[in-house]
C-alpha cells in the first residue's frame, strides 16, 4: 500500500479519501439512528441495514431540495 502512495501518489490520494466519505457516512448514520440491528436472520439485518440508509438518502434529498435545489438534478427525481 505504501509501495502504491511513492510511484503514484495522486491516484494513491484519490482512491484514500473515499475512505474518509465513507467514514462520515457512516458517522452521520450512527448519530440519526443510534439504535442497532436488532433483527437474527442475515436477510433481515440487510434489510434493516438498508433501509436505515434509504432513510438517511431521503432525508440528505430533503435537505438538498430547500437548501440548495440548484445542486439538484430535478428531472431525475421527478421520474
């Protein structure tokens, strides 16, 4: 890993700092819904897991559509 950040560190730095998005993701997730995957069966936690997510993308939209609806591509929410 450390060989990939001395011959290419631009696409080293690229590829890192998803890591840092997927991190506040997680984060922003974790303070909305504190509550854990209460759910035994695999098919259930990732239901569960995934609706916690939809529920986090559709409230961003929320925000998103009064806050700065010009960032929003308004045609691809209308279908």
């Amino acid at each position: 890993m450390l060989y990939a950040l001395i011959t290419d560190s631009q696409t080293w730095l690229e590829n890192y700092h998803y890591r840092s998005i997927s991190e506040t993701g997680n984060s922003m997730l974790k303070r909305r819904e504190p509550t854990k995957i209460r759910k035994k069966l695999s098919e259930r936690k990732c239901m569960e897991e995934s609706l916690k997510f939809n529920i986090h993308n559709i409230r961003q939209i929320g925000y998103l559509w009064y806050l700065a609806p010009h960032l929003l591509r308004l045609e691809v929410l209308a279908s």
